[in-house]
C-alpha cells in the first residue's frame, strides 16, 4: 500500500499529462463587469470593451 500511496494514479494507470509552461499561457478576458446601474437601475452588466488590453502594443 506504501508504494501505491507514493506513485501518482496518472502514473500506475500510464496515462500521458501534458506538460506546459504556464508562461506560454496567453488567455486573457477580453471582458469586464461594470455597474453601469449606480442609481438603481440596470445592475451589473458583462462588457466586451476593456479598455486596459489593446491589440496595438507599442
């Protein structure tokens, strides 16, 4: 039982894991969540125009 508890399940059962650099993870949310309803009326809303990513970098 102490050599099953010492090898991973991934590794007994052969199963292949990806190895990747999470530097070359390049997913970033172009959306924001804003409250656009600060008197009452509308709520949260889901925005599509988040002005702190641009595609044009200096």
């Amino acid at each position: 039982i102490e050599e099953m508890e010492n090898i991973p399940a991934y590794v007994r059962k052969k199963i292949p894991i990806e190895q990747k650099k999470h530097s070359e993870d390049q997913e970033v949310s172009r959306y924001r969540l804003t409250d656009e309803g600060s008197d009452g009326e509308g709520g949260p809303k889901l925005r599509s125009d988040n002005s702190y990513l641009h595609d044009n970098v200096d």
